[in-house]
C-alpha cells in the first residue's frame, strides 16, 4: 500500500482543506450555534494546516508524520 500511496499528494489535500475552511462561508446562524460553528472551522483550519506541514517518510511500511510545534525561531 505504501508504494501506492503518494504521500507528498496526500499532504497536499491537507493544505488544500486548510485553505478551503479558512475561505468556508458560514451559514447564516447566529448566536451559540455560530460560535459552534466558528470553533469547529477553526479546529478544521488547525488540525488540516498541522498535517498538511508534516514531513512524512514510510519506512518498513509504517507511514510517520513528524511535525515541529516549536516557534519558528526555536526550530
């Protein structure tokens, strides 16, 4: 499976989803229910934007995802 998935493609939807839920309208719903609504998208941006940064590598058929958390100026 490793040899079929292509994985700089794959990192690169990520980037993609992040992009599309930063431009995502919001329907119109006010109060609790957008505030949900607003949290979620930015857990979506989040959650997408760190995967689509990770450096992957496969190696003995284990697919590893390695993301640097640290502030730009410590990595």
């Amino acid at each position: 499976m490793a040899d079929a998935l292509d994985i700089e493609a794959m990192l690169q939807r990520f980037r993609d989803r992040s992009v599309a839920v930063k431009r995502r309208n919001l329907p119109p719903v006010a109060g609790p229910e957008r505030s949900r609504l607003i949290e979620q998208a930015q857990m979506d941006f989040q959650d997408f934007a760190i995967v689509g940064d990770a450096k992957a590598t496969v190696e003995d058929g284990i697919l590893t995802l390695r993301v640097d958390l640290r502030p730009p100026e410590a990595q």
